[in-house]
C-alpha cells in the first residue's frame, strides 16, 4: 500500500512509500535536502518500519524540534497504525 504523508515544520513538502509486511519500499521525499534525503532513503529501503521509526524520532535539525527524518517516524508510525486497522 503506499502511503503520502505532509510533513511539518521542515523543507521537504512530501513523503512518500510503500509499506510491504512492515518493510519500507520506494521512499520519496519532495523537497529538501536532495543528497541528504535520497541517502535515507537508501538507508530504509526493505527496513522494519517500526524499527526505522524509533531510531528516527526526536531527531532535530536547527533547532527546529523537528527534521525530515523526524516526519518520516511521524509518517511510518501513521502508516503502520493505519494498516492495522
């Protein structure tokens, strides 16, 4: 199923994935930092999603209280509770 998600708070506009039996595939982000963002993406692809979620939360960029790797905890957990209705 994939699943869109507005993120808050940060540069990127969009994320976008799929959830495959709690694995994340074909993780876009829209916006951003483009390196950045395209190496998580490398980083996540075929990951438990609940595990990526825990070690993403809370991570900050400048301040912010918030970072593109912060909504995509935000964006998986939604995901994944949405999935197991």
């Amino acid at each position: 199923m994939t699943h869109t998600f507005t993120p808050k708070g940060v540069c990127a506009t969009k994320i976008t994935f799929e959830l495959e039996e709690g694995k994340i595939r074909n993780l876009v982000f829209t916006g951003g930092c483009n390196g950045n963002l395209k190496a998580i993406a490398k980083l996540v692809e075929g990951e438990d999603a609940g595990k990526v979620a825990g070690i993403l939360k809370g991570n900050d960029c400048g301040g912010r209280g918030t970072s593109c790797a912060d909504q995509l905890s935000k964006a998986l957990t939604e995901a994944k509770a949405a999935e197991n209705v």
